[in-house]
C-alpha cells in the first residue's frame, strides 16, 4: 500500500480529477480530497491510496512538478501523522509573549 500526497492542487480539482490523473500509473484505491471542516471547501491538497506500490512509486516520480492548471503539483509519499498533532511547535502559546517595556 503506497499512501501519497498531492499538494498544490488547483481549488477547483474533484476527487474524479485527481483520480483519474493516477489511473493512468495504476490502480487507484481512494482519494481524499481535503476540506476545510469549517467552510466545506477544498485545502488545495489530497491523499491517494495505491495497493501496488510501484505503481505509486511511478505516479510519484511522473506527476511530482507537473503543470496542472497553471499549478505545479507537490506530490511524494505521505509521511504518517505524528502523535500530538504534529504541529511546528509555533502554537499560539508559543507566540504569546509578555511585552518588552
């Protein structure tokens, strides 16, 4: 199982879309196109599941900087969720500083 993710995506791509863009190196066994959870509408990123793994290693070396509606696509092996969220670090806690006077 190759998990992959495509970021840079144009607003307007469709879970059909990026499907169909990785069809073409094999088959595709989902797509998640990620939404905000607020507004309902898409991050501009989604991950694609694979069963084969070479055929999502082909994917990733033939779309990764591909032009897609004027927009160079990012796409390499999703790299699993860290415990705690996995942020940077740079929370609002973090930023919150007395001031210097």
């Amino acid at each position: 199982m190759k998990n992959i993710f495509v970021g840079n995506l144009d607003f307007a791509a469709t879970d059909s879309s990026v499907r169909s863009m990785f069809e073409q190196y094999g088959t595709v066994d989902r797509v998640n196109l990620v939404t905000d959870r607020d507004t309902g509408r898409p991050r501009g990123f989604a991950f694609v599941e694979m069963s084969d793994g070479a055929e999502g290693d082909r994917a990733i070396a033939a779309l990764n900087g591909k032009n897609l509606d004027g927009r160079a696509l990012n796409v390499n092996e999703a790299r699993p969720k860290t415990p705690g969220g996995g942020g940077s670090g740079s929370g609002y806690a973090r930023q919150r500083r007395e001031p210097r006077w």
